[in-house]
C-alpha cells in the first residue's frame, strides 16, 4: 500500500482528526488531550502512535510528560494533505466543542499561580501531622468569611447549609425532597439554628425572591436536575449585582451504573459544559478546575467553578 493511502487511512478516523486539528494549533500533553477531548488515556495514546508512525505528529520529553506537536522536524506536511484535513475537521460536529475545551486547557496552563497551589494541595494531608486537616481548615475559613445571605440549592438533609449557617447571616436551604427539607429544619431546630431556613422547591425554580443572595452554593446538586442550564440562570436571577455562585459538581465520566445508585440524572459536565452554562447568564471572571480526584475506582472527579454576578 502507498504511503499517501496509509495517511488517508489514518485520517479516515474521526478521533485522529480531532486530535490533529488540536495538534495543528498547540503542542499538547496525553494530559491535556484527555482534558480537552473527554476520553481516556489508553485510546489517545494508541491514536497518537498510529499518528506518529504515519509521520503526522512528532514528540518530545519535558520533564515527566510527553509533548506532541503536529508534523515532525523533517519539513512542512503535504498543502493537499492540509486541505484534506480541512475538510474532514469541516464534517466533524465536535471540532468547535474542541476548540472552545482547548482555549480553556491553555488558560490553566497559564495560571502558574493556580499550578503552584495545585502542587501543594498534591502534597497536603500524605504526611500525618497532628491538629492538621481538611476539616479544621473549612472551619477556620468559615471563620473568616464575612456575614452573607446564601442560597444552598439542592441542599439534602443540608449538613453544608449547616456548616454555613454557623457565619452566615441567613442561609436558605432549597431541595425538592419533602422528608429532606423537614429533617433538615427539625436538625436546625434542634442546633439552634435562628438563621438557617429550609424551603422545598426545584433548583431551576428556587422560591427566592430576585437579587436577594449574596452566593449561591450548588454542591453536587447541577447533576441531578433536569434542566442544568435553568439552574445557572436561577441562580443568576436570585444574586445581588456582583454576587456571587460556586459550583461543586462531578467532572465528566462513564460511570453509568451513577444513574441507578445515585439518582444521578447527568454523568457530570465538562470544563466547557459549566463555563458555557456561566456565560449564557453573562457571569463574568469565571474560574474553573478540577479539585479532587477520589483514589478508588471509578474516580470521580470533582469540579469547581466560581463566577461573579
């Protein structure tokens, strides 16, 4: 078989286009092209060896990761083979997705202050060291968080909103479950809880009145309602002017089996998905990135994104 059938036969697969055209525009990690693409790393690093065997993509080492680049040092690919993946990228319904995802990935890249803490949060808690822990920070950093009205949206039984209510000047509890919402008010109750109130409702429709919050918490709540995008603009509806939501959410997986042990309704979103969910209510200094990675399988990865009314 000629050479120039073996290349055709390698850009035949959609997948290989979508990682050439990213290649074409940045160098990029395995890391990264499982970022921008959503997939794992055993099927992107068989596509990038067939890539690289057909001399369509080069690598380099740097330092722990492996580099690819589009092409190789060896000259200029073919004109007809570029207009070729032209239109093979033209075909592809998720090569605009891929474009958005990779603006993203490159923004962290970027970010070497968010890099450095990410580094410290890798070594944090592998070294046991007495009166040191998670929960001892969240409480010292609910210590310092001013007085606010919040919103807890999708609260459950609202161990979170109780948490909140210790600082907070009022705290509204929402869930559509009738026995959460009374065993969260009568937990309440019973902690003395004045300022923590529990209202039943959906996540697309809090009973809270407009530009009444100061934040807006959905902790892994965005997965379970029908509407996702609903649940933005509600929380977009209910913020002060430059108020603020954070958004703890699952990272997008395969996990199927979430659907019947957890009631989960979608398998987690991706950095876009929520980033697109913000900018579609016009939220503005948007950050986002993924802050955990449980150690057991499937692991699930938790996303967290912050935006500013």
């Amino acid at each position: 078989m000629s050479s120039t059938l073996k290349t055709l036969r390698i850009i035949s697969d959609p997948t290989r286009v979508r990682i050439l055209h990213l290649l074409r525009s940045e160098e990029l990690s395995v890391v990264e092209l499982q970022e921008v693409l959503g997939m794992g790393q055993s099927r992107i690093s068989t596509h990038l060896s067939q890539l690289r065997q057909a001399g369509l993509v080069s690598d380099r080492r740097s330092g722990k990761h492996i580099i690819y680049a589009f092409g190789t040092e060896d000259g200029d690919l073919d004109e007809r083979l570029l207009q070729t993946l032209d239109l093979a990228e033209s075909d592809i319904d998720e090569i605009e997705d891929d474009t958005a995802a990779l603006e993203l990935a490159l923004k962290k890249r970027r970010d070497k202050a968010r890099a450095y803490f990410d580094a410290l949060a890798g070594k944090f808690g592998k070294t046991y060291c007495p009166g040191r822990s998670w929960k001892a920070l969240a409480e010292t950093l609910l210590k310092l968080m001013p007085p606010m009205v919040i919103a807890d949206l999708g609260a459950g039984e609202g161990t979170f909103s109780q948490l909140l209510a210790q600082r907070a000047e009022k705290v509204i509890a929402i869930d559509n479950s009738e026995k959460m919402v009374e065993f969260g008010a009568g937990v309440a109750k019973e902690n003395g809880y004045k300022n923590l109130e529990y209202r039943l409702g959906e996540i697309e429709a809090p009973p809270i009145d407009d530009e009444s919050i100061d934040l807006v918490f959905l902790s892994q709540a965005l997965h379970h309602a029908e509407r996702p995008a609903e649940a933005i603009a509600a929380a977009h509806r209910i913020l002060k002017p430059g108020g603020r939501i954070v958004i703890l959410d699952l990272l997008k997986h395969q996990f199927e089996d979430a659907r019947e042990l957890y009631a989960d309704i979608w398998l987690g979103f991706s950095e876009l998905d929520i980033s697109r969910f913000l900018e579609g209510q016009k939220f503005r200094d948007i950050d986002i990135s993924v802050v955990d990675r449980e150690a057991d399988p499937p692991h699930f990865q938790t996303l967290m994104a912050v935006a500013t009314k």
